[in-house]
C-alpha cells in the first residue's frame, strides 16, 4: 500500500501507538489501514452418498476440482455466501445446512467456513467459474486433482467423518506445505 484510501496521502509502514504490529499508517490525515484476513464460505454438498465437486474455469488451479466456496461479500452473512457460490458455480440450491469446519490459513490471510449441505434438487450445472460439476462416490474423488490445500483437508476430514455418521465442528489450521503433491483416498489415508 503507497497511499492512503480517505485523503490520498502517502503512507509508511509503522506501528501505531497500543498496538501490537506495524500497520499502514497516513503520513497526511493520520488513518491507519488495516489489513485482514479474507473470510471465504463454502460447502460440501452430499446428494444420494456422492458429493458434489467443481471443475475451476478461472485461475489459480485452473481445470482442478473443489467444493463450491467463495469470498464472502459485504452485507451477507456466511451462510448466504456459501448458498451463493453453490449457485455461482454449480448452479445448486442448498438445503439443510449444517456448520462443519473453520480452516485458518494464516500464510495467505483467509479464513474458510464449510458447511455440510444437501441439496433442494439434484440438477446442477456450470456456472461462469466452472468447467463441469460432478458428483463424485468418496472412494473416486480425484485427491490429486484437487485445487487447493485446504480443500484436501476438509473433504479428507468429511470422509473420515462420514462412515461414523457423526460430524462433529472442526476447527482446523492448514500450515502452507500441508498436502501438497500427496494423493489421498477418502478415509484419510495415503493412496498407494
């Protein structure tokens, strides 16, 4: 950040008097700009024991799978957001939603809330950001294909839920090598 977002003047990095770190402080009106966390909702969507994956039409990962998650929007709440992006990106309507995981990714400043989610329908399609949607059997999700960390975190931690039928709130925190390159199967345990 070079210049204050109120006034126009340029800013320094430094740490403002009581607090704890340095921040982008206005060398002209005096503003301090805060800089956090992004928060990002989504869901894992079960329709007659298989789940619902998206193909990515956009970078990063393009051509990858995920769940249906996004960033959240200013005048919405969570769940509204992760209903949103189901509708975003495969066009699905959800139903009985229940909260599931809190994922923090401190290297990268997001926070992710997951939800497990049925659907109203089984008719999905591509939205604008997906190549395909699928519905995929646990035991034939594409671990290597999958997007993004965090989304192998979750999906290995639903599948080790799901045999047991009980789903209890994880709150989980993704460190920035976790997963990467590793195929795994739904149970949580190596493929190999």
């Amino acid at each position: 950040m070079n210049y204050c977002n109120q006034c126009g003047g340029p800013v320094q990095l430094r740490q403002p008097a009581g607090d704890d770190r340095p921040r982008h402080v206005c060398n002209r009106c005096g503003a301090i700009h805060y800089q956090n966390p992004k928060l990002v909702a989504g869901a894992i969507v079960e329709w007659d024991g298989k789940l619902l994956l998206c193909r990515r039409a956009i970078e990063p990962r393009y051509g990858t799978w995920t769940i249906p998650a996004g960033y959240m929007e200013n005048g919405e709440t969570v769940a509204e957001c992760a209903r949103r992006e189901a509708r975003e990106e495969a066009g699905a309507d959800l139903a009985a939603m229940a909260p599931y995981a809190l994922l923090d990714l401190p290297f990268i400043g997001q926070v992710y809330f997951i939800f497990r989610a049925g659907l109203a329908a089984p008719d999905v399609q591509p939205g604008a950001e997906s190549l395909e949607v699928r519905f995929f059997d646990p035991a034939e999700i594409p671990w290597s294909e999958l997007s993004f960390a965090v989304v192998r975190q979750v999906l290995r931690s639903y599948c080790a839920d799901r045999p047991h039928g009980i789903y209890p709130f994880r709150q989980l925190a993704v460190p920035h090598e976790e997963g990467e390159g590793q195929d795994w199967q739904c149970g949580g345990h190596p493929a190999g």
